[in-house]
C-alpha cells in the first residue's frame, strides 16, 4: 500500500471510529507525522490530501521543507523546544504542539514578537510515566495563564503522548486526564493519539490524530538527507 492508500483505509476506520462513539468524523484532523522520513513522504501526503504535517527536530525539518518548497500544508512542531532553537523553531513551523514549561513559552513569544506572529501553541502535558516531557496535569491550568500572558502566543489547547503499554484501559484512563486537562485549560484543541493508540484517543475527545507509522511504514531510524540518505546529524 502507499500513503493515499494507508490514507484512505485510515480516513474509513477513524470514520467508522467517531460514529460509533457519537462524534463527527470531520472533527478529527489527520496529523501526518514525517520524522525520519524522506521529503519525498510529506510530498506524497500533501498530494493524498493531507492538510497537517509534524515534524520533530528542526533542523532536519528545515531541510525537508527547503527541499519540498511552497506546500499548503499547515507545519506543526511536535518534539521538544529548546528554548535555545525558538528563533528557529518559529521560522520553520506555523504552530508549536509542545510547550511544557514557563521557559519555552517564553522564548518561542519572544521569537514570534520580533517575527511580528502571532504564534498557536498547545500545552504538551505528561500523561506517561514512559514519557519525558510534558508538564503533569496539575500544573497545566498555571502554564495556560503564563501561556495566556504572552500576546505573541495563541493558547489553543493540549497535545499529550499515551503510554506505552498494551493495557487498554490504563491508555483510556490517561487520555480521559489529557481530556479533563484541556477542558481545564479552556483548550478547543486535542492533540491526542499515535498510530498504535488513536482509537482510544477518538473515544476520549481527540481532535487530532498524530500518524506516522500507520501512514509511511516503518520509521528508518535516522533523519533522512534530502538525497535519501541517512544523516546522523540532527
Ligand atoms: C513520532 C511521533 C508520533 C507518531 O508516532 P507513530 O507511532 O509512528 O504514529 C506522534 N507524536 C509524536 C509527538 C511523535 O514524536
């Protein structure tokens, strides 16, 4: 299969997913993960009529997106924010789905304050005791008023990783809690589920899937040059 075709098999189950848990299909965006993939795989998704791209290191984003050129496609940040790489990161990406701390806030409204944006963001939360980033839930509702204090930045909502664990009802209890952290917040978007995990995800509110796996294949293990090579450089 390629990538319109894992697509489109994705787009009927996530569908057949939503009505049976009451929601709208269309409520639920398709993020397009492409970290360590080729720009020849974000090309073939924009062209299968993804709208959503996330990418995890900037460096090797930047690169894929020189070489792809002008795409419609919105560019989302999704790995963790060096406060030292905000300049860089809001060049790059026209949203950023990872601020867990006061620090990054601060630095990506700073880069987005001299770039004259007004920058999205969403609070990564830590729902994962596999996970290594993320504010913890009892801290988000202070992070969204820091968040909310910086004119530069555009709060809209919460992105969290669920556990690896193949106990299903350990991943709905932890996407429920990423579910009440954005209520919490205020928060209209939910940046929930990975390729082995976004049913549960839909069930618990998520308004954005984020697949790599499901829709490229097996992830070479690392970032790709733009001649397809690997580069060990991020
Ligand atoms: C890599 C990654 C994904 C995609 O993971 P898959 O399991 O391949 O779907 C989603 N979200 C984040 C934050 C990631 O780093």
């Amino acid at each position: 299969m390629d990538v319109a075709e894992r697509l489109h098999a994705i787009g009927g189950a996530l569908a057949a997913e939503a009505r049976a848990c009451n929601r709208d299909p269309d409520a639920i965006l398709i993020l397009a993960v492409t970290k360590f993939q080729p720009a020849e795989a974000i090309r073939e998704a924009v062209a299968a009529g993804v709208a959503d791209i996330g990418e995890n290191y900037v460096q090797e984003a930047r690169a894929k997106f020189a070489a792809l050129g002008a795409t419609a496609a919105r560019r989302h940040f999704i790995g963790h924010v060096q406060s030292s790489k905000a300049k860089a990161i809001v060049a790059t990406f026209d949203i950023v789905q990872s601020v867990d701390r006061v620090k990054a806030a601060a630095g990506l409204a700073a880069a987005a304050h001299a770039a004259g944006k007004r920058l999205p963001v969403l609070l990564q939360v830590n729902i994962s005791p596999t996970e290594r980033y993320g504010c913890s839930p009892a801290e988000a509702p202070k992070l969204a008023d820091a968040v909310r204090a910086l004119p530069s930045l555009r709060l809209e909502g919460v992105m969290a990783i669920g556990p690896m664990t193949a106990d299903r009802d350990a991943l709905r209890r932890a996407f429920q809690l990423a579910a009440d952290t954005n209520a919490a917040i205020g928060g209209s978007v939910l940046s929930i589920g990975m390729s082995g995990d976004w049913r549960e995800a839909v069930r618990a509110g998520s308004t954005m899937i984020r697949l790599g796996t499901a829709l490229f294949g097996p992830r070479p293990s690392a970032p790709m040059s733009k001649s397809g090579s690997n580069v060990i450089a991020r």
